[in-house]
C-alpha cells in the first residue's frame, strides 16, 4: 500500500516543476541559475521566478520534444552544448551567448529535464 502511494505520488509531481535529483548536475542550483542567467527575459520557465518571457519558446516539458534549437536531437550533452555557446550550433540564433561554465550548464539541464 506504501509503495502504491509512493509511485502514486512520483506520478502526480512528474508533471511539476520541481527541482529534482539529477545525475546531470545540481536541478535545484540550475533553477536558480536560470534566473540569474537572466534566462525568464526569453523564456517562460515553470518554477523560475520572473522567467516569462516571449522571445524564445516557452521551456516546459521541454525535455519531451524531439530537437533543440531546430536543429539537435533532444539529448542532455546537446542541451549542454546549446546552453554553452549556442551559436556553435547555429550561427544565425537569436540566444545570446551568455559565456555559461559548463558546471552551471550541467546544473540548468538537470532542472530542465525535471520539467516533464
């Protein structure tokens, strides 16, 4: 009975933006790296304070779809890339290069991959 209320409860906040542990890097550092990124100016960010920006598409459930940027198979080491120096990817984007080290990166993936 436990056990069904835990997996019951894992199922209900899946869908949740909430920090959660991540072999990736730090989610809860990575939610708080977001907005001082100044990432919210952009985008719409579940959980992050201020982030509800129109500029780039909103970042829920973003671990769900199939590319990044248009142009990268949705993986974590491609979101790590695009965050780090996006226009390595794609030289004409609009996303700033916002000089990221990749610890913070690591840590910004691991909260946007919580937001399933």
């Amino acid at each position: 009975m436990k056990l069904a209320a835990a997996a019951l409860a894992v199922l209900v906040l899946g869908g949740c933006a909430q920090p959660v542990d991540s072999p990736l890097g730090d989610a809860r550092n990575g939610q708080l790296l977001l907005r001082q990124f100044g990432c919210g100016s952009c985008h719409l960010i579940p959980g992050v304070a201020t982030a509800s920006g129109t500029a780039g598409p909103p970042l829920a459930g973003i671990a769900r779809r199939a590319y990044l940027a248009g142009l990268l198979a949705n993986t974590p080491d491609n979101m790590l890339r695009w965050i780090r120096d996006p226009q390595a990817v794609d030289p004409r984007t609009a996303m700033p290069n916002l000089s990221v080290s990749e610890a913070h990166a690591r840590d910004m993936v691991a909260y946007l991959y919580g937001l399933r």
